[in-house]
C-alpha cells in the first residue's frame, strides 16, 4: 500500500509526497504535530498538516531567514528568535562569528522535542554555547523586554493559531521597542503568490513602524508556490548593504544571492505598493 502526505496550500491545490515511515503523529497542546520520512525530501515536519522543514531543503529558508541581516547589521551580537522551535534558524544565527548570543522563544516544547527525536542536524543548536533556549510565548516575552537585542527573527508558523499576533502591528511594535536604537527585525511573510493579505499585514505593519522596510525572496521547493517571502525592519542599517565580509560556508545564501533577493518581480512589487 502506498502512503502519502498531503499539504493543502490552497482550497484547490495539494502538495504530495511518498511517504516511506511514519514517525510521529500527535496533538500537542498548541497545534497537530507529524513527522514523516518522505521519498523526495527525507524527513518532514508538518504542524497542523503544514510543512515546516524537510531534511533535503532546510537550509534555503534557514539560511535566508538569517544571514540576510546577519550580514547587514555591523554588529549583531544579541539576536533574538520568536518561534523556529526546529533548531534551523538559531543553527544559522549561532555559527555567525559576530554573535555572542542567539535566544530562542519557542512556545510549544513538542516541537523542540520533535527536533531532537528526528532532525539532529537542526536541534544540535540547542546545545551550543551561545544558545538559550526558553520556552514561552514569544509575545508575551518580546512585552517584557526593552531595548535589548540588535536582532530579532521571527520564524513562525503561518498566520494561524498561537502565531495570530506574530502578525499584528502590535507586535511589531513591541519588537521595535525590544530593539537598541539600531536595531533590525526580521519576519518571514509567506508566498506572494499565495499570501497577498499575509504580504499586506506584514510588509504595511513593519513599514508603518520601522524607517527602513525591505522584502526580500528565496525559491523555497516545499513551500506554497515555491517562492518565499521575508520582510525586514530596520532602525538604521540598510539589509541591502553588507557589512559583514567574512567566510560562511553555505549552501543557498552568498553575497551575490543576498543583493538579488531584493530584486522582486513586477507583480510582488505591486502588493507593496498596496500599503503606500
Ligand atoms: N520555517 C517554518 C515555516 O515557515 O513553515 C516555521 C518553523 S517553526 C517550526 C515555527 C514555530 O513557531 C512553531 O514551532 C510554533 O510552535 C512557533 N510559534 C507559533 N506561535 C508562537 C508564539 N506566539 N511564541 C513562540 N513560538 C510560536
């Protein structure tokens, strides 16, 4: 009998992949929890039936979510992490030679769990160093925290459930108060194929905030539509500038790739251009 994963990016359109092993399935008391070994992608995180990451294409999203203001801040010594309870994104904000330290926030510990079962290459970041690892709502934390971090990444799940507010202009305006004065915010904000409002709460909330409001694409395979948004807010540093020169080896992000992320298509252009 053959397995497989569906993901419903739209009413109209599923994404499938061959499922080898099922290897875990669960209600956390957040969301819906799977992790499957897929034949295309290898492991796969799902939370409520959305693909989180995979083995084969993690580094993409983590890699971009990161390094693009890793790089643009002159020094980002106290990075700050909403959500990414995987491990990717602090794996990445960790290994920067410029951080001293990478908070993680991630509010539902199954997760995190999950991660260390399945996905050691990710959960390896917990255990480094400079890691802290909390588990809280990261609202609620950022509320509590005043002029404290250069950076602060938001690596959240979509716009559903306890990730509601991660969207919100509250929320971002709590980030900038929980920035130093030159300090830099980073969100994904989904597929501008299939995420127009998304794009719009985003992109308009950091804009109204922020003085300087950039965003940015990567081709991400499992994500809807393949392409992949992220919106930058900074106090000060334009995330088009490099700062940091130094040798990273990487898989996706290079200097090249981070100065023509920022070259978006017509179309893209014109949802921004929405929040004028
Ligand atoms: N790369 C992913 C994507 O775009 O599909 C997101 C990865 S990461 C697994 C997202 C995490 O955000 C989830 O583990 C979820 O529990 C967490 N999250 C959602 N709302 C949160 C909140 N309010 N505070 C902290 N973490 C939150």
């Amino acid at each position: 009998m053959e397995l497989w994963v569906t993901e419903y990016q739209t009413p109209s359109l599923g994404f499938s992949c061959k499922v080898s092993e099922t290897l875990r399935v669960e209600d956390t008391p957040f969301q819906h929890l799977s992790v499957v070994r897929t034949e295309q992608f290898g492991k796969m995180l799902l939370l409520d039936g959305m693909v989180q990451t995979t083995e084969l294409d993690e580094y993409i999203y983590h890699e971009m979510i990161s390094l693009i203001a890793l790089n643009s801040h002159p020094h980002p010594g106290n990075v700050l992490i909403i959500g990414g309870g995987d491990g990717g994104t602090l794996r990445e904000v960790v290994r920067h030679p410029l951080v001293e330290k990478g908070t993680l926030v991630e509010i539902d510990e199954r997760v995190v769990q999950a991660s260390r079962d399945f996905f050691p290459m990710l959960a390896a970041s917990f255990d480094e160093a400079k890691s802290e690892l909390l588990i809280a709502d990261g609202i609620e934390y950022v509320r509590d925290n005043k002029n404290s971090f250069d950076l602060v990444i938001v690596d959240s799940t979509e716009p559903v459930g306890p990730a509601v507010e991660l969207f919100s202009k509250g929320f971002y305006q709590d980030v900038f108060e929980a920035l130093k004065d030159d300090g830099m915010l980073v969100a994904q904000s989904e597929s501008p194929f299939f995420n127009e409002e998304v794009i719009k709460m985003a992109y308009g909330g950091i804009k109204e905030i922020f003085p300087i409001a950039k965003l940015y694409l990567a081709s991400i395979p499992t994500y809807p539509s393949g392409l992949w948004s992220f919106t930058v807010g900074s106090k000060n540093y334009d995330p088009e500038k490099i700062s940091f020169k130094g040798n990273m080896e990487c898989r996706y992000y290079s200097p090249e790739i981070h100065q023509a992320a920022f070259k978006l298509p017509a179309f893209t252009k014109k949802i921004m251009e929405m929040n004028k």
